[in-house]
C-alpha cells in the first residue's frame, strides 16, 4: 500500500502527530498567550494582543527579579553540593568490594521518591512543634527550644536545599561511579611508579577524567532545579512573605493565584532561556573536559 520509502514516515507518524497535539501545540499556545494580558477569569482577553507589554512589566518587577536571583544562587548552591556529595559517595562505593552491588541499588532510593513526597517527608522533618529534627536536637541538649525551621527564610531556603540534595545527590553518585568503572587503570599505575601520593593521583587524574561526567549530571540537576516547584510549594508554599519564592512558584502563583496566565507564561519563557544559559554553559565545560582528557569534541 506503501512505497519502502514511505513505510518509516507512515508508522512514526502517530507518535508525530501525539507530540504536535501534547508539545507542540501548548508550547505554541502559551507563547502566543505571553504576547497577551489573558486572565483565567476573562477568557476575552485572550484575543487582546499587547506585544512586549507582559515582558516589560516583569522586566521591571522587583519580586521578579528577586525570585531570579534566588533560583540562580539556589541552583548554584546545590549543584555543588550535590557534586562533591556524589563525588565523595562515588568513591567511597567504588573501594568497596563486599556489597557493592546492594549499596548501589540503596543509592538509587531517594531519587525514585516523587517530589511532592519528599517534600511532605521533610515538611514533617523540619516542623517547629513535632518535627524530628528539632525533636532530636532537644533530646541530645543542643537546643532547648523548637527552631522555626519552615517560618524563618534563611532556615526554610536552607531546610529545601537539604531536601533537595537528599532527592538528587545519587544522580551525581550513580554517573561519577559509571566514570570511575570506564576509567583506565594504566594512568593510575603510571602514577603510583612515578611516585604520585593519592591526592596528586586523583587531583590530576582521577577527577580530570570525572569531569565530563560530572557536567552531564550537572546539566540535568540544572534543568531540575531551575524549574524547581514540588518540593518548594509543598514544604512553605513559596514563604514565609515570599523569602523561599523560586521562579516557578512565583510563576504558578501569578498565573493561578493571580490569574494573570499571560504574565505568568511571559515569567516561563525567561525561566527557559535561564535553563538554556546553564544547559550551553555546562555544555561548553563538558567540551572542554573531553578536549582536556584527550577525546572527541
């Protein structure tokens, strides 16, 4: 019924059309709608074009601005922790020769839990009354007060960060142990005839060639974490008075909240080109990890 050539095209052509209906169409939709001052309780304004209108005004929206900054030092924060975490996992797991299969499957735990979960999980961890945190800090005589680790911001931001590190470090863990398994040993038993120690082995050897690795994970984490709302939403809900607002919250918050759609998809374009900034500037690092190494660009 077909020509050869034709048969490919005929049967990817459902899951064609599927993404144009689920991807493609809401993506165009929603950029069209941040071209307008559409509000979920005026369903007339949709087809009111103000051009750039939404874009200047969260150009010049300090609670825009602040959320911005909070995501990127958010982001920064804990993809770093998160790194070193992994790293020092990575290779506490890869010297291990009894288990090591069934501590790698243990490792995988928390990245299989859903965000929303794990943000009610640490909400009951860090609650002021009931908590276990400060639960345990009473029992041991550290505190003999409850710390109000969800109400004051600088705790609550860094109350999520824990949670979010928990959440991901094994993403870091699991791709850091695969680099160390593909890592040749010649370089490593080249070291030790020269006389290098153990630190000079892995500053110069070992994390080189952990790196490209290491950037790939990064590139995932950054996508995750700029587009963080889960776990944030479920454990302050964006406060207390907007100290823990990240992007996505402050997003949700205007377009439901608020039910300025059209300002709100305006906030999510700039979130995505915040993703494509930190997606290139790891892809770059990644680059010029392999070019260090001595493999393919």
């Amino acid at each position: 019924m077909f020509s050869e050539q034709a048969t490919p095209y005929v049967l990817l052509l459902p899951a064609i059309i599927m993404i144009l209906i689920v991807v493609l169409f809401p993506l165009l939709f929603s950029l069209y709608t941040s071209f307008t001052p559409y509000k979920l309780t005026r369903p007339d304004t949709l087809w009111k074009f103000v051009g750039l209108r939404n874009y200047e005004r969260i150009f010049t929206d300090w609670d825009f601005w602040v959320a911005f900054g909070r995501t990127v030092l958010f982001l920064a924060i804990v993809i770093n922790l998160e790194f070193l975490f992994g790293l020092g996992i990575a290779l506490l797991i890869n010297r291990i020769t009894w288990g090591q299969r069934t501590l790698r499957t243990i490792m995988m735990f928390p990245m299989m839990f859903s965000p929303i979960l794990v943000g009610f999980q640490f909400k009951f961890i860090f609650n002021d009354n009931i908590g276990l945190m400060n639960n345990a800090l009473q029992s041991l005589g550290i505190t003999d007060q409850a710390i109000p680790w969800l109400v004051d911001g600088t705790l609550a931001m860094g109350a999520i960060a824990f949670a979010e590190i928990w959440m991901s470090t094994s993403i870091f863990a699991i791709l850091l142990l695969a680099g160390l398994f593909a890592m040749p040993k010649d370089p490593l038993e080249a070291a030790q005839v020269d006389g290098c120690n153990a630190w000079q082995t892995f500053r110069h050897i070992t994390l080189p060639y952990l790196m490209p690795f290491a950037y790939i994970a990064m590139t995932i984490r950054s996508l995750d974490v700029a587009r963080a709302y889960d776990v944030v939403d479920t454990m302050t809900g964006g406060g207390p008075a907007g100290r823990t607002e990240l992007l996505w919250t402050l997003i949700a918050r205007t377009g439901y909240d608020s039910a300025s759609m059209g300002k709100a998809n305006a906030m999510a374009y700039v979130s995505i080109l915040l993703s494509i900034a930190f997606t290139y500037f790891f892809y770059t690092k990644l680059v010029a990890a392999r070019r260090y190494m001595g493999g393919a660009q």
